[in-house]
C-alpha cells in the first residue's frame, strides 16, 4: 500500500466518527484536508526526529526547527537515527504541500520540497500552546499536546502576498521583520514592500545619492494618533528616512528563512514626485517648484518618458535593483499615471509623432516596454499595477510580449477579467476589503475610508468571483495592501493589518469550499494569545468573548 493510501485511509476511518468532528484545532489558515482523532500525542522530553531521503536544504529547516522548538519548549528533541517523529521526502506532495499524520505514537511529515516540509513544521507550531509559534519559553508545566488528525495540505494559490508602503511613512527593518513573522505564521509568502512614492524614496540607489537625501526628505508629515483619534501635521521635516543596501539584503535573508520571497516595487514613470524633486532635470518642467509631498492624492508630475536621459535613469535605478533582490520579479507600479505633463511637453509630443503613437497612453507602455527590456538583462520580469492595461489606450500586445503580470485592485474584477482575457497572470487585491489600511469601523481613529472594511467583510471576500471560467491558470493568487498616508506609526499599521491579513492569509490558502467565517472567529480569538505573546496589536472587533461572559464581539476599540 503506497503512503498515500494510508493517509486517505486513516482520513475515512477518522471521517467516520462524526464524535471526533467537533474537536478544536487551533490551525490557520485552516487546512485542505484535516481528519481529527480523539486520542493525543504528548511530545515527550528528548523526542528523537528521524529524517529519511532529505535533500540538505530540507534537512537544513529540520535543524531550524528543532533548534526554534527547544528554545520555546526546553523539551531537548534531537535528530537521530529512529524516532518517535519520522520526517520523509515524498516526491508525490505539492510543490509547497505536505502530509501530516500525527497518532498516540507519534508524528509523520511528508513533503516534497523545503517550502512544503517548513509548512508541516509551522502546522505542528501553530496547532500548539501559542509560545511555540511566537518563539517564547512556555511557562513552566506547559504540555507540548498535539491532536490525533491527519492533514494532507496544500495552498489554494502560489502567491499569497502583504504590501507595504514605507514611503507615506517610513518603516524600520525591525517593524517589518515584525510583519515577516506574522506572515510566516500564516503561511503567507510574498513580501511586495512599495519602496518609492510622491512623498519618499527610501531605496539607495548608487549612482544618483540625492534620491535618499533630498528625496527622502519631506518638508512636513501628517502624524497620526491612534489613541487620540486625531490627525495634526507634525510642523517639521520628516527624513531623510531610507534603508541601507545592507539592511536590505538582510531582510531578503530574514524573509527567505521563513519562505517568503521580497518583491521590491519602484513606482514610475507617475507616484515619482520624490526622485523628481532630487533631480528635476528628468521631470516634464525642471523649471517648475516642486516639493516632495505632504498629503494625498494623485501627481500630475510625472517622469519624462520622451527624454533618453530620464529613461536611463529609470534604467540604472532597475539595474541597482536587480542587483540587491534576488528574484525573478520586480515591481514597477505604472498606476495612476497622468498623461497632462506628456500632452502639453514639446518632448513628448514629438516623440508621439515621430513614433506615430496616437494617444499619450501609449508613451508609457513604451516606457513600460523599455524597462522590461531593461530588467530583461537581468533574467527578470515585471509586476505592476492594474492600469498599465485597463488605462484607456494601453497597449495589452506589449504587456503580453514582455510576459507581464497585472495586480487587479481597482476595477478589480474588470482587471481580472480583462488581464485572463489577454492572457496574462493576475493577483487580486481589490480596493476595499483588501486594503487593510482602510478604518474598520465608523469610530477608528482617522485614516482612509469609512470604516466598512472590518474583518468579516475581508473574510467574506471570494477570489475571483466573477472571472471567467477557464482563467484559473492565470489566477496567481491574493495581497492584503496597506498604504500608509493616514498611519504613521507600527503599532496603528499592526492595528488595522491584524486581523484582517490573517483572513486574506485563509483566503491564500484554504479552498473556497473550506471557508468559513464563524470557525475562523473562534481561531483569531485563540489567536490572540499568539498575537500578544508578540506584544501585536490588533482589532478585537469580531473577536469572540471569553467564555463565560455575557458581552458580545468587542467593539472596535484600540488596544
Ligand atoms: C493603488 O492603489 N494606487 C495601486
């Protein structure tokens, strides 16, 4: 009888006791497939770990695991020869999937790739007491007691991504390794971090130093209290605030640890006020005043597409890019891009003539074109925004030719449905109940939105509703997105992120079919044990009430 076999068996005989159905786990994102036991597995001191046919890099996350697991646990389990835990390569099991069977005698985990293996490991972490995942000795007498269940595992889709605007306001290495664990207890894996924008650049790049002075650099900022609930500009400059090359690379580390991938995104040739406010020369008007901004809102300032010189400027910042993010893929944005500058620019105009392009459109798909070219030369390829296809006028042809991928936010479900229809992969974040930087209810502190998009509505959300049947190839996968002009500090960004990118995180993982709002309630409210175990803050609206109280879900309170 092949594993496989075993494993769908034992999920029969256990499916077959409707007894063992109501048993809590506490697993998020909850599981493709899971089958709970009545009986327990008591992790015993020095529990020995057996590794059969794993590669090293498999073998290298046992070693992180047992090495995290004692730290937490003090239970001193070891790798050996013969044990009571069996950790197996299984060339069968999803790309990032495992199988996991855990009965009174012990633990099996099957997987076929590191990805898949540190999975498993995070499923035994997660299901728990909290400190294990949070990485934090357990009070003394704690039991190390997992369930009788079977899972066999695996995402519903390959990009499962959070985005996060360091430009509106700044964020430090440390409050976005913060980010990085909260997502890998999730399962969540792509790290989109927005590195430049209207109101900072905060990427150094070598060749052209004033971006991450004066382009990081605001002359104000707009602080926002959370506990207060007010908004006032701080009435001093903000900056320069930007990252070293170093403290890059070393986040690139962090993330590749726990199997998150960095996507680095630089908006251009629109969002691009800050780098023009450094070097004006590559601006429509070098003449003109300009300021690296202080409030919302769209630029009509954007880059001079029809000048060699800007377009090479464009092209080194993409070639320093390359050079620090090891990925296939890099970000250029390309949304909310307004043609006025290039319609009344003697450059531009002549370029459209002289290239026979018949609507301003079309220059930035040139631009587009010329930076994918660009990246090209590094083996790597472009992400952007919705609107480098849905702007009228776009050149879809070219968005094809260059092997693009679209992230549908607004008119999301038009995006999708216009980026499967020319054939291009998608991720779908759609304004709204996706951008968790959105108030969660009428009374939060100020910030963007009415406070509709609280976590239910987030939860509720159904990927790719309304694409075309058919399209599901291109279907890359889901993005909580959190811009940050109304949040200026990490603990108001952790406060209206979580829980909401917990629900995207189910969203990214669990299949439609095993969704369910109320079962997610009772695991976030477990969750908050892991959550403050991590010192997070987060909205309790919708958290249940402990039991034994007679009040109802909490109200949107700050914590
Ligand atoms: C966006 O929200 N402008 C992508």
């Amino acid at each position: 009888m092949t594993k496989k076999f075993l494993l769908l068996l034992a999920l029969v005989v256990f499916s077959c006791s409707a007894a063992f159905a109501d048993r809590f786990v506490n697993l998020t994102p909850a599981p493709a497939n899971i089958t709970v036991g009545d009986g327990d597995f008591k992790i015993p001191n020095g529990m020995k770990i057996s590794t059969k046919g794993l590669t090293t890099e498999m073998q290298a996350e046992v070693t992180q695991f047992v090495k995290d697991f004692n730290a937490a646990t003090a239970l001193n389990v070891k790798v050996a020869k013969k044990g009571q835990m069996e950790i197996s390569r299984d060339s069968k099991v999803a790309e990032e999937g495992y199988n996991l069977e855990v009965t009174p005698r012990g633990i099996k985990l099957a997987a076929a790739t590191p990805a898949g293996l540190f999975y498993g490991l995070q499923t035994i972490k997660k299901v728990l007491p909290a400190n294990v995942m949070a990485g934090k000795p357990g009070a003394k007498g704690t039991e190390y007691v997992l369930p009788e269940m079977v899972v066999m595992d695996e995402p519903a889709y390959g990009y499962r991504g959070f985005m996060l605007d360091v430009s509106r306001h700044f964020f430090t290495a440390d409050e976005i390794k913060r980010m990085l664990d909260v997502m890998s207890y999730y399962k969540l894996n792509r790290f989109h971090w927005h590195l430049t924008d209207d109101q900072g650049w905060r990427l150094p790049i070598e060749n052209y130093p004033k971006l991450t002075t004066v382009g990081a650099t605001a002359p104000d900022i707009r602080i926002t209290d959370m506990h207060a609930k007010k908004q006032y500009m701080a009435g001093k400059p903000y900056g320069p605030y930007s990252y070293t090359k170093e403290e890059l690379k070393d986040i690139v580390d962090y993330a590749a640890k726990r199997h998150i991938e960095v996507i680095p995104e630089v908006d251009m040739p629109g969002h691009f006020v800050a780098a023009l406010v450094a070097y004006p020369e590559f601006s429509c008007a070098p003449w003109a005043d300009r300021q690296v901004w202080t409030r919302a809102g769209v630029s009509k300032d954007v880059l001079n597409v029809a000048d060699p010189k800007a377009v090479e400027f464009a092209g080194t910042i993409i070639d320093e890019l390359a050079e620090i993010f090891p990925y296939p893929y890099i970000h250029i944005g390309g949304d909310e891009c307004p043609t006025d500058a290039w319609e009344t620019s003697a450059d531009c105009r002549a370029l459209m003539e002289k290239e026979g392009l018949d609507n301003p459109r079309l220059l930035q798909s040139r631009f587009i074109k010329q930076m994918a070219d660009r990246a090209a030369t590094h083996g790597k390829k472009l992400y952007m925004w919705n609107e480098v296809l849905t702007s009228q006028g776009a050149d879809s042809v070219m968005l094809k030719d260059i092997d693009a991928s679209i992230f549908a936010w607004w008119p999301a479900d038009e995006s999708v449905r216009k980026a499967t229809a020319n054939n291009l992969p998608v991720v779908y974040t759609p304004f709204g109940p996706y951008y968790i930087n959105r108030r969660q209810a009428p009374d939060s502190a100020p910030g963007a939105g009415k406070g509709e998009d609280d976590v239910k509505r987030t939860y509720e959300v159904v990927p790719f509703a309304t694409a075309v049947p058919g399209s599901e190839a291109n279907h890359m996968g889901i993005q909580g997105t959190f811009w940050t002009e109304h949040v200026s500090d990490p603990e108001y960004m952790e406060h209206l992120a979580l829980p909401r990118l917990i629900a995207i995180a189910e969203a990214g993982w669990t299949p439609q079919s095993k969704k369910n709002f109320a079962d997610f309630q009772k695991r976030i409210t477990a969750d908050a044990e892991l959550l403050d175990l991590g010192d997070y803050k987060y909205t309790k609206l919708y958290m249940l009430p402990p039991v034994g109280t007679s009040t109802g879900p909490d109200v949107p309170g700050i914590e």
